[in-house]
C-alpha cells in the first residue's frame, strides 16, 4: 500500500498524542491529572477530554475511572515520553541547524512529532549532535549552509544531486493559491 494512504494508520493521532502529553505533563507538575486539569490545558471541553479518554482507555494507553484522576499506562507513558522527545529534537534541528524561526519550529515540531519513526528520529538526533557540536567540520557546514542562497537562481537541474526534473528549491518556495470559494 502507497504510504500517504497509511498516513490514517499510525498508532494514534495527533490529538492523542496531545492528551497522552497533557497527562505526563500534569502528573510530573502536580502529581495528578483530572479531567479538569487537562480540558485547560489543552483548552478543549470536559466532555471533549472524557471521550478521549474513553478512546484513549480502549487503545490501553490510559486508565481512568469516572471522577478520578487519569493515570497513563505503560504503553501510554511510552508514547507520552517519545513524542515528547522527537519535538524536542525535531525543534532543535529546525531551530538550531535548519535556522527555521523559533515559532515556526515549534508549530512544525509539534505537528510532526508523533508521525516520525523511532529509527529516523534516532537519526535525526545522531545528525543534530553532530551538526550542532564544536567540531570544526560542524561548525564550517553550519556556516557554510547560512551563507548559501536560500532560492536557486540560474540553477542548472541536470547537474544538481537532489533535484530530479524541476528545481525543488523554486517550487517549495511558491505560496500556494486560496481554493476558491464555492
């Protein structure tokens, strides 16, 4: 099967992953989650939490008993903790190597976090604490990459190593166009 169409497929969807993250957060600041806790945090409603919860507690990734405090699983601690770790890498990438703004890293982060693979996101951080130590190399790539072009300009595609038939970097930076409305 095509990959984009098991995107849908993954262990859980990014709101999940949000409420799995609410809880760690909650139980390491408080010592406790309820309801509640968690409908200000993510500024949802409290039915909204219940039934996550309840979608959350079929996957067994939190228990929760009505009026109680929410406890995380193993599993759903599992989840909590590595989603939490791929933004932080992911962030810092974007951030520290990429040069990506600080708001935009985080959106970008947080949007990805839960979709990336244990094996590239172990990777990733390989790559980030390579890119971002003191080594010489390091440093001269990181500067080397700040003063290059940020757009092609007479790029010639039969002689560049990533683009095949069109230049990636033109196409990426073009604004995409409204729908129209109907």
């Amino acid at each position: 099967m095509e990959t984009w169409k098991r995107y849908n497929e993954k262990e859980l969807s990014h709101s999940m992953a949000h409420y799995l993250q609410a809880v760690a957060g909650l139980k390491r600041e408080k010592g406790y989650a309820r309801v509640g806790d968690i409908a200000d945090r993510l500024g949802v409603s409290k039915s909204g939490v219940t039934s996550m919860l309840r979608s959350l507690a079929s996957r067994g990734l939190v228990d929760h008993e009505r009026y109680g405090c929410v406890e995380l699983t193993e599993p759903g601690a599992e989840v909590a903790e590595r989603t939490s770790s791929n933004r932080e890498v992911l962030t810092v990438f974007l951030r520290e190597i990429l040069g990506v703004p600080d708001t935009i890293a985080d959106e970008d982060a947080c949007m990805i976090e839960h979709l990336v693979s244990p094996q590239s996101m172990s990777r990733l951080l390989r790559l980030t604490r390579v890119l971002n130590s003191d080594e010489p190399a390091a440093v001269e790539l990181r500067n080397s990459y700040r003063e290059k072009r940020r757009v092609c300009q007479d790029h010639d595609v039969e002689s560049c190593r990533v683009c095949t038939d069109r230049c990636l970097g033109e196409t990426l930076l073009q604004l995409p166009t409204k729908a129209p409305k109907e």
